[in-house]
C-alpha cells in the first residue's frame, strides 16, 4: 500500500477555524486510515461540500471517507492501495443429450468487482465446440486456446470496465451413440484480466 499524508495548509490570518476535508478515490483504489490527529471522522452518506471540483459530481461519487477538525495542526495519513480483482457470478445451463451429440447453452451474470477488467477466461469442458458466444454491448471478440482438460474461452471487451458482464454461450460436445452415461461438465468462468 502506497502511503499519503495530506499536506499541511490553512488559511491566514484566522484565530480559530472549523472545517471537513473529503477524500474521494476511484473505483480502482482501496483507501484506509493511518495515522490520524484531531480528526473526528463523520458520516459520508449526506456529506454536501461548498465548492465543487471538476472532477468530483457529488450526485454520483460519494467520499470514501470524511473528517471535520476544529482546531490545527491536524494530521492524516492515508494508506492507498490498487483493488484486487474479483469474480463472481451465476450461470443457467441448458442441456440436451442428443445420439450424438450433447448441446449446451449457457447464460452467466458475470460481476466484475475491483479494478476494471478487459479480459475475461471461461474454461470450456473437454471436446467443447463453440458455436456462438456473445456479451451484448461489451463483447469485443473472443478466442480459444489449448489447455489440458478442455480448451480456454478468452472474452475481449470493449474497454476496461467493472460491474455485471452477460455472456451467451451456445456450444455442442461430439458423443459416441452407445455411450449411456455421458459426463457432463459446463463452461466456467476462471479469470478476469
């Protein structure tokens, strides 16, 4: 974690003096408390500051955290970290065993939580063939590459992004017509990067 320390600044001139001092992060970044010196920590939810900066629309970024002092020096340390990614989701299977062939389609509400993603791994079942995947906007393109146990499904976006991500895959596993108990495994999400 990369630490900050908030620089010293006050007005001049004044005898005694209140205020808050916001931090605001992006969505990519982990911020945590250091070391704090007359700082009472306050509630971010309905925090409305005075001035407005360009970057920072109240209505959409909330602070991740927010002090008031009412007297000086005060002091913050800020430890700040880049979020890890995560992945997680659910997925709806459709399968029809057919003489020979087994079809499958597969629909996953995939949640992109942490920092913004570009890539996202699927690890298909052995014998696997894809038919058609789609992400309807944020599906850039796609490829497959080998891999023991099945091949690798790699899902370009569009841009970099985090949140909820559907996928659409229809694909089909050759069988023999005299097999009676076919195993069955199903597309699954392994990675985002």
């Amino acid at each position: 974690a990369e630490v900050l320390k908030l620089p010293d600044f006050a007005p001049q001139g004044v005898t005694r003096e209140t205020g808050r001092v916001a931090v605001y992060a992006g969505n990519q970044f982990a911020v945590t408390s250091g070391v704090i010196s007359s700082l009472a920590q306050i509630e971010t939810k309905n925090l409305i500051l005075p001035v407005h900066y360009e970057n920072i629309d109240p209505k959409q970024q909330q602070p991740v955290v927010a002090y008031r002092y009412t007297t000086r020096p005060f002091q913050l340390q800020l430890l700040v970290r880049r979020q890890q990614p995560a992945l997680t989701g659910t997925a709806e299977h459709a399968v029809t065993i057919g003489t020979r062939k087994i079809r499958m389609h597969s629909q996953l509400d995939l949640k992109l939580a942490g920092a913004p993603k570009s890539t996202i791994t699927l690890k298909l079942p052995p014998g696997y063939l894809l038919l058609n995947a789609v992400a309807a906007p944020e599906l850039n393109d796609w490829s497959t590459t080998s891999a023991e146990n099945g091949d690798l499904l790699h899902l370009e976006l569009t841009s970099p992004q985090t949140g909820h991500v559907m996928l659409d895959l229809t694909g089909v596993i050759p069988r023999e017509p005299g097999e009676l108990q076919p195993s069955l495994q199903l597309p699954l999400a392994i990675a985002a990067d």
